[in-house]
C-alpha cells in the first residue's frame, strides 16, 4: 500500500483511537504521544509488511504499549497500573489480538470531544484541543481558523492539556447539567473541523473529505444525543446544505468552481433535501442561533435552480439578523459584503468591506482581498480587481486556491487589454 493510502486510511482513526486509550488509561497528555509514535510506526511498518486485518486494533495496542512505558519511565509504575486497572472497560472493548477482526464495540470520539471542552479550559482552548485531538488538524491549521499566529495556539494547546491533566479528569461523558455548558464549544469546534475540510487552509487540494465526513457524522451522533437542541439540529442541517454542493466545487483536475458558476445538477438533491427537511423542523420552535442563519442562508442558495434565481434579498437579510447574534465576526461582514453587491449594487458591497480594512484578524488572510477583488470586477473595475486577485493569490495557502486567485487576475487584466 503506498503511502499517501496509509495516510489516507490513517486520518480517520486518530480521534477513534485516542479515545479509547484515553478511556482506557487516563493521562491525555500521555496518551496523546503515544499515539502519535503509534501512527509513525504504523507509516513506516505497513508499506514493508502491509496493513494488519484491523488496524485500529493494532494501533490501539502499540499506543496501550508505548503509553505503559512511558508511565514505567516515570516511575510511577504501580500507582498507574492501578489507576489503569481500574479504568479498563469489558473485554468487548478492550483491542483484540492480531489477527482478530473483532473490534472496539464502541467509537469513543464523541466523549473525546466534551473531554476536550472541559469546564476548566477557556472556551477558546476548548475548541483548540479538540480540533488538534478529535479533527486531527495540525497547530498551524487551528491558528488560521482562529485568526492567531502558531506560536500563541500551540501554546494554548499545551496549556489546555496540563490543566486537563491537573484537574485528574476521567474519561467519561459528562452529566446532563455539565454536557450542556460544554455543548456550546463542542458544535463550535465540529463547525471549525467541518470548515477545514471544506475549504482546506493547506496542502494541494480545496475538499479535505475526511474532515467533512467526520464532522457530519459526529454532529449526527451529537443530535441523537440532544434531539430538542435547535442549535445543534441548526449545525447538522448547514453542514449537509453545503456539503451536498461539494461534487460540483471543482473540476476533474481539482480547480475551484465557484459558487456562481457551478453546475447545479451535480448537487447532492438527497442531501439537500434531508439538510431542508431538518431546518424546517427546528426553525419554529423557539429562539434561532447563528448555526440554523447560516443554514437558512445555505437553503436559500441550494434551492435556487439557477444562479440567477438566488434570492440574495433574503440572504442580506439573514446575514444582518446574523451580524446581531455573531458578536462582531469579520467573517459574516465579509460575506454580508457580497449580498450587499448583489442586492444594492457592487460600490454598495465595497464600502461594507473598508470597516473591515484595519481588522487585525484579517491582515494577512486572502479572504478580504478575494471578496474585494470580487466586487470590484463585477463593478467593472478590471484593474483594480486584477491586483486585489494578486494579493489574495500571495494570501492563500492552498494551491488550488491560489491557481484559482492567478486565474481571475490574469483574466480582468487580459479583458483590460481587450
């Protein structure tokens, strides 16, 4: 199997697998190492001697191994072996032998993830541990979802972790009265897990699938958990809304298609259909949040069977009802700034986006000039639009976007020419 398969068939069971050792030991720290030289080893033994019969299982038991040592180097060895034996679950979900293709009864991922919104972490540290934990995301990846430099998330990262550790927390779900003060973060950070593999802030292509499929079928395992949650039914619906369009978001060879130019007949009408369905389930019954705005607004573009027929009236007006329940996020200004241009005209647009100018959060990102460069072509400013295009395409981080921004640039300027 090559390499990128075993990442591939890696990604996935990292969130599976630290939940069970944690659940099984205790120590996340501890346990998160030892996971990590559980996945090194699995890349570098399956390629020679191929891919064992259960997999999860394997990298249960060399991460149960190197989490022992590392308890052994500790000196503490009794002491943890009791706390271990206590901890240990029935046989039917403790790892099987090689060979063996029973597996873990249950996925632990979601008692993983409220482990991580513990109530002793700020709520930003919270969703930092557990994209880093149960997304997978690498510490770069959480710092541009959160408008911050790396060197200040990894530090809030391991701060969220040592007081995790000090505090002696067991890995078990919380009660009904804590599950619901750390249900807020819980949907913050799968909505963070889903946007990363939607729209990927590295790496060669814009669709991360693994991120997007886990995501959704976590944010499913959370509303069986809660069904009478609005907002969690709300976070359901946005994710199935949007991720029905993802077969018509690029083309064959990987390049973006935006929103405007894709091929509506290639959205998922099964996924739309079950995403409406919820949202209109949940909208009457009481209060609306941000999550079920921004899926009202994904319903209002999935059920436009044209891209002439959006009703961008109604979108501004869910975005202006979402600037009030959003406090302050630059991210809903920039895109109220294009309902704005589509329903008032472009310079209309553009002068949403100058409030937006001395933003710190989004200085160095693409997504102010993209949304500008946007506007400004569509008010036929070509030249300028070509050097906003320009900008964004030295801002982004993945390729597939930035041969996308180039594209757009070297367009206005050649129409410019014309």
């Amino acid at each position: 199997m090559s390499t990128d398969r075993i990442e591939d068939l890696l990604r996935p069971l990292v969130p599976q697998v630290l939940g069970a050792v944690v659940r099984r030991y205790g120590h996340f720290d501890l346990a998160e190492d030892a996971v990590q030289e559980a996945l090194i080893a699995a890349a570098e033994q399956w390629p020679a001697h191929g891919t064992p019969a259960n997999p999860r299982g394997w990298l249960i038991r060399v991460a149960s191994r190197r989490l022992t040592d590392a308890m052994r180097r500790e000196q503490a060895r009794r002491r943890r072996e009791a706390t271990s034996a206590e901890l240990i679950p029935r046989d039917d979900f403790v790892a099987p032998p090689p060979g063996e293709p029973r597996m873990p009864a249950r996925d632990d991922t979601l008692t993983l993830l409220f482990l991580c919104c513990h109530p002793s972490l700020s709520p930003s540290s919270q969703i930092a541990l557990t994209l880093r934990a149960v997304g997978g995301l690498t510490t770069a990846e959480i710092a541009r979802a959160y408008l911050v430099p790396e060197a200040t998330m990894a530090q809030r990262i391991s701060q969220a972790k040592q007081s995790i550790k000090a505090d002696g927390s067991r890995f078990q779900p919380p009660g009904p009265e804590e599950r619901a003060d750390r249900l807020r973060a819980v949907m913050q950070a799968l909505y963070l897990v889903f946007n990363e593999g939607y729209t990927a802030t590295s790496g060669n292509a814009i669709n991360r699938v693994d991120l997007t499929d886990e995501a959704i079928r976590l944010a499913r395992e959370l509303h069986t958990l809660v069904p009478d949650d609005g907002e969690v039914a709300g976070l359901l619906a946005l994710m199935l809304l949007t991720d029905a369009r993802r077969p018509a978001r690029t083309t064959p060879y990987g390049a973006i298609i935006p929103l405007l130019e894709q091929d509506r007949r290639l959205w998922n009408q099964a996924t739309i259909a079950e995403g409406t369905a919820l949202l209109e389930q949940v909208l009457p019954q009481g209060i609306i949040g941000p999550y079920q705005l921004q899926a009202a607004i994904a319903a209002v573009h999935d059920q436009a069977p044209r891209a002439a027929d959006t009703d961008w009236a109604e979108i501004l007006g869910l975005y202006t009802l979402l600037g009030r329940v959003s406090r302050d996020n630059p991210v809903v200004t920039l895109n109220k700034a294009v309902a704005v241009g589509m329903v008032r005209g472009p310079r209309a647009g553009l002068t949403v986006l100058d409030a937006l100018e001395a933003d710190p959060r989004l200085a160095t990102g693409h997504r102010l000039p993209s949304v500008r460069a946007f506007l400004l072509e569509r008010a036929r400013d070509l030249a300028a639009a070509a050097d906003a295009y320009r900008i964004a395409a030295e801002r982004a981080t993945t390729l597939a976007e930035q041969r996308y921004l180039n594209d757009k640039a070297r367009a206005c300027e050649d129409e410019t020419i014309r």
